[in-house]
C-alpha cells in the first residue's frame, strides 16, 4: 500500500514509517518545513507543509495519491494547547477537517486513520473501569476538546459514507524516542545522566501513586496498520493493553536496570494537580476485529527507554 503519515517527524511518527517500511508498504512522510526524520529514514520521501493550509494539503494528496492515511499531526502535548488554544484548534481540529474534506474530495477511495486520545473519556470511578469504546465522553482540557473535536467528525464523514475514516483512542505511550515531556523518559533521562556523574544520584519524581494503561509505542504502530487493514470504516478503537500499572512501578522498573545508587527525591513542582487516581482501557474491541495484541514485554520497553537516554547521554553534558 502507499501510505501518507501526517506529524511524521513525530516520536509516534517515525515508528510507524519503520514499521510500514518494514512490511513493505510505500511509505511517504508529511512534516513542518523545519522538522527532520532520523537518519535510517532519510530515503523516506518527505513532503514538507502544514496540515492547517488546504492548498499545500490538496499537493501532497495529490502527489502522494495514497491508498492509506494515517493522520498524526497535532499539538500533542496538553499544556501546549493550554498556552495556545486557538493554534490548538486550529491544527487538531480544522486540520483534521481539512484533511477529511479534501482526501472526501480527490481520494474517496482511501482509508484514514484519525488518532485520537484516551483522554476524550470521562473522568471514571474505578468502578467504571476499563473504559471501553462506549464509556461516556467527557474532555476535560482543551486538547481533549479539539481531539474529541476531531473523532467525531471523523465519524460523521464516515457514516455518510464520503469516506473510510477510522478512529482510534491510544492510551499511554511509552518507548525509545520520546520527548522528556513525559514520564518514562523523564525518569530514564535522570537516571543515564546519574550513571554518567552529570547529575546528583538523587532522582527527582512528582506524585508515583497514580496508575495508568501504558503500551509500548512500536506495538500501538502494529495496531493503527492493522486497524486500516481490518477495521470498520466509522469504528473506534481503543488501543491499549488492558492493565494498569503505577508511576511507582514504572521508576522501580527503571531503577532495577540501573548500575547506580539513587536516592528518590518528591518534588512537589513536579505534582500535576488533579489528575485522576486510576486509568485504564479495554482491548477487547481490536483484538477482537483486528487480532491485535501487545508483543512487546514490560521489561524490554523499559531496557530499551534507558537505553535510548543512555545513548543521548552518552559524551554529552547538557544532556
């Protein structure tokens, strides 16, 4: 298949060019103008523009001409919508509508992919839990809303039949390449520069009581392939592995791979506020449809998150 990945330069992104070239599909990257792909990537065609701009979208649909589109791009990262609501809606929802409108237009025939988030769901009382694809919808925060925003035109365009529009719901991601905006690579960035003596041996952590659906990102790539592949045009699916497990269990995770003594230090700058206790999904809906499961063991994902930090560290002390 020829695939079109929008947000491709993203820490989602380039895992799924890996995985779509590794399985033989003619892959072809939309990133920003300043964005790069890593260099194992840089044969990958790469169309460069702005998902938010409909006459630089209607060229790279109409040169890529795609079977598949996986749709990637948006401001990803809550309190950067908090700081910038209107750039927020602008690319997670116009941008997303934009992209609907034209592929409905000139590629009616092809199937896309919307990724949305977990947190479109309701707060829920444990009770409530594993949230499933039915479980109330209910965003608490402006990216929520404008991916929210986003499902459920997404939806709309594919039950009127103007096009395949598919839709999943990711819970937490976790796995090499990812930014220190989150906490895996937090802790594991802490814990490389503590081995290298660029640090203290003292690891600073917010809250670790807190438990969440973490899924390694190269099985959460398996999962949108196989959605477009097998799923049903107008569905959503949550991508998840069906458990939960705590911040504390993922720092001790962490730590038992290290070669160094730290101590744990609770910070209360590095507390969010309000978070929910406890967070969770059902898979059930994809491993039914799509035969997906997660393949990747716990402990490999998170040998390989420090192994990513370790190597960025690695001879460098701004790290």
């Amino acid at each position: 298949m020829r695939a079109l990945v929008t947000g491709a330069a993203g820490f989602v992104g380039v895992h799924l060019l890996r995985l779509l070239r590794a399985q033989g599909h003619d892959a072809c990257a939309m990133t920003l103008p300043q964005e790069k792909l890593p260099p194992d990537l840089s044969d990958v065609p790469r169309h460069p523009g702005n998902v938010t701009d409909p006459k630089t979208l209607e060229r790279v649909l109409r040169d890529v001409a795609p079977d598949w589109i996986f749709h990637l791009a948006a401001i990803s990262r809550p309190g950067d919508c908090r700081r910038d609501p209107a750039l927020a809606w602008e690319v997670n929802f116009l941008g997303t509508w934009q992209i609907y409108r034209l592929a409905a237009r000139k590629l009616p025939k092809a199937r896309v992919l919307f990724v949305g988030s977990a947190v479109e769901y309701a707060r829920a009382a444990p009770a409530e839990l594993p949230l499933t694809e039915d479980s109330p919808l209910a965003p608490e925060d402006v990216y929520a809303a404008t991916k929210l925003a986003g499902d459920l035109v997404g939806a709309e365009f594919a039950r009127s039949g103007r096009l395949a529009i598919l839709r999943v719901r990711p819970f937490n991601h976790i796995g090499p390449g990812q930014s220190i905006d989150f906490v895996a690579p937090d802790f594991a960035r802490q814990i490389a520069r503590i081995e290298r003596g660029l640090q203290e041996p003292k690891i600073e952590v917010g809250n670790l009581a807190p438990v969440r659906d973490f899924t390694d990102v190269r099985d959460v790539v398996r999962a949108y392939v196989l959605v477009l592949e097998r799923g049903e045009p107008g569905a959503v699916y949550n991508v998840c592995s069906g458990a939960g497990r705590s911040v504390r269990e993922l720092l001790d995770g962490l730590l038992r791979l290290s070669t160094a003594k730290i101590e744990v230090v609770v910070s209360e700058r590095r507390e969010r506020k309000d978070e929910p206790d406890i967070i969770f999904g059902s898979a059930r809906a994809i491993q039914a449809v799509c035969g997906w499961t997660p393949e990747i063991p716990w402990e490999q994902t998170l040998s390989d998150v420090l192994a990513d930090w370790r190597s960025r560290c690695a001879g460098t002390a701004g790290t």
